[in-house]
C-alpha cells in the first residue's frame, strides 16, 4: 500500500511538473507580444526619508495585465524573461515608461528619483548598456537602478565597470535585498552604490525576533561607514517603523507607507501629504 501511494504521489509531481513547464513556455511566447502590445504597466512604491520626513524617491515596479490570466507578478515572468532575453525589451521599456512618468510627477510639483529594477543579466550586457544611457542621458530624468550583489558575483569585473558607467551619468546606484542572496564585503566595497537596501527578510519581522534588530543594526552601521543611505524595505508596522528611526536608518519602504500603487494613485498620495503623518510617528516614541 505504500508504495503504491508513493508512487500515486511521483506520479502526481510529474503531472505538475508538465504542466509548470508548459506554463512556462507559454508565458514565454505571451510575453515577447505582451511588450509590444502595452499590457505591461508600472506601479510605482515611496521610499520616506525619515530624518526629512519627505518622499525623494520611489521605485518602480512592472506588473502584466494578461489577456486570459489577470494579473501577473514580476516573480512569475522576470525569470523567464532573463532565460529569454526578453529582459532587454522589458528593462528597456521600463527606463522609457519611468522617464515619461517623472516628467508627469514634475509638472504636478514633485520632483522623485524614480529607481527601477535591473537584472543581473544586463550587468554585463554592452549593447544593453549603450541603449541604457543613451536613453537616459537624452531625457535629463532622475533615475535609479537598483541591483543585487548575486548579479555582480556572475561577472563582477564588467559588472562593476557597467555600473560605473551609469553612476557616472547621474544614476543613482541602490544595492537591493541586502543580506538574502550572496553577499561579500569584497564587492561591497567595490560597488558605486550611494544606497544600500536592507532585504525585507530581516524587516517584516523585526519586533518580533532576537536576531534580526542585530543584523540591521549592524548592517545600517556598516553601511554608514562606507557612507551609503540605508533603505529597510518590507516596513509593515510602525512598531518597526520606531525602532529603525532609532537605528539611524535613513529610509523606510513597505506597506506601512504605500502598497506600490499607479501613477494617478501616487500622485493624489503625494497631494494629500499622506506621508507626513505616517512619518512624524516614527518619532513619537522618542519624544515621549
Ligand atoms: P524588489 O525589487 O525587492 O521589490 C520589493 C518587493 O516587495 C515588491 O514585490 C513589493 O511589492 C514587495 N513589498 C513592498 N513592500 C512590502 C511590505 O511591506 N511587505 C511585503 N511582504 N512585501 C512588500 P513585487 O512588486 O512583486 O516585485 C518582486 C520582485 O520582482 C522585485 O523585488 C524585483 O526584484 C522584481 N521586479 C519588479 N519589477 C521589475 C522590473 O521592472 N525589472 C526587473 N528586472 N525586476 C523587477
Ligand atoms: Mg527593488
Ligand atoms: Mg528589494
Ligand atoms: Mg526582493
């Protein structure tokens, strides 16, 4: 009976695993129409500076309307578009979508750094490069990238000359999910980065845990040391909030402040000052 069920189960696994790889090869195809076609969108997601208690910038991040399946998240087809090389279209896009919009926010009043996602992949990708800053340098727009160190790791010599390339341009560099892949002080001190983003991992969590206020303690110290900003990402609770305003952290992102959220939708945030509220709060208990 046993082996009977385990095998009902390999069986079982197989049958997922098919239809996965289908999945995938079908979004694959869909995704190459789908750029072309404008069913990409951006949502867009405030960084707070709480020292100055404003919003300097925000990051973008891609979403997809599929024609059959709804919504799809970027976990579900950036991987795909790096196997596919997709990726350059799509990244391409984005700097393109980004630039447009940060003009929209200007005229309106609100002059944002706008940081978008860069996939390891194009770190060492010269011609995507070219386009990059040739895209940028004509649009005189306020722009970010934001990387990881696992996609420095794969060739960190064209890696770190590439980013080099785009700081030099006035592009921002934010070291991103700081602590969850491979990190190493080595490259760490190579990197032009001016900001350093501490993974959520060690944030969603932080009032809750032993360890975690250790780390980001440390890493917020390390990171001042080496004279970047540092960002937490993934701030849920104004509980967490408080303790990295007492930490020294200079930036906060995360649902706490704004779900990422349209263009429209940001701009009415920004109008209403929503922010400043949520902000002046991570000094309350301090001042108590
Ligand atoms: P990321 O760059 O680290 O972005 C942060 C992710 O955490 C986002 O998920 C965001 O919605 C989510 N998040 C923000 N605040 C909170 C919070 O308080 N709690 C929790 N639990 N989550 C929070 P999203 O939008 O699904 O993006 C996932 C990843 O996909 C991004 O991670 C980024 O690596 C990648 N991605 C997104 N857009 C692009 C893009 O245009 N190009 C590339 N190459 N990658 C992108
Ligand atoms: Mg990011
Ligand atoms: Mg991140
Ligand atoms: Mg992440």
């Amino acid at each position: 009976l046993r082996d009977a069920r385990t095998e009902h189960v390999a069986v079982a696994r197989d049958v997922a695993g098919d239809s996965a790889a289908i999945d995938r090869a079908e979004l694959g195809r869909d995704l190459t129409r789908a750029i072309e076609n404008e069913e990409l969108f951006l949502q867009y997601q405030p960084k707070v500076h709480l020292r100055r208690q404003e919003i300097t910038s925000v990051e973008a991040l891609v979403r997809w309307t599929h024609p059959t399946r709804g919504l799809v998240l970027p976990s579900d087809f950036i991987p795909i578009a790096e196997e596919s090389r997709d990726i350059v279209a799509l990244t391409l896009w984005t700097i393109r979508r980004s630039i447009q919009d940060q003009k929209i926010l200007a005229e309106q009043g609100h002059d944002l750094r706008i940081f978008i996602n860069i996939a390891g992949v194009l770190l060492a990708d010269e011609r995507f490069v070219r386009r990059a800053c040739a895209l940028v340098e004509n649009s005189g727009a306020q722009l970010g990238f934001e990387i990881t160190e696992t996609s420095v790791i794969r060739d960190p010599e064209s890696a770190i000359a590439n980013l080099k390339v785009f700081a030099a341009i006035g592009i921002v560099i934010a070291i991103d999910d700081y602590g969850a892949g491979l990190s190493s002080l080595a490259y760490l001190k190579q990197l032009p980065a001016r900001e350093l983003k501490i993974d959520k991992l060690f944030v969603t969590q932080l009032t809750s845990s032993n360890r975690d206020p250790l780390i980001v303690r440390s890493t917020i110290d390390l990171a001042h040391a080496l004279e970047m900003e540092v960002v937490a990402e993934g701030v849920e609770t104004q509980a967490a909030m408080a303790l990295l305003s007492v930490m020294g952290c200079d930036m906060i992102q995360g649902f706490l402040i704004s779900r990422p959220i349209n263009i429209d939708a940001l701009i009415h945030f920004l109008d209403e000052g929503k922010h400043l509220a949520i902000a002046a709060n991570a000094r309350a208990p301090l001042n108590r």
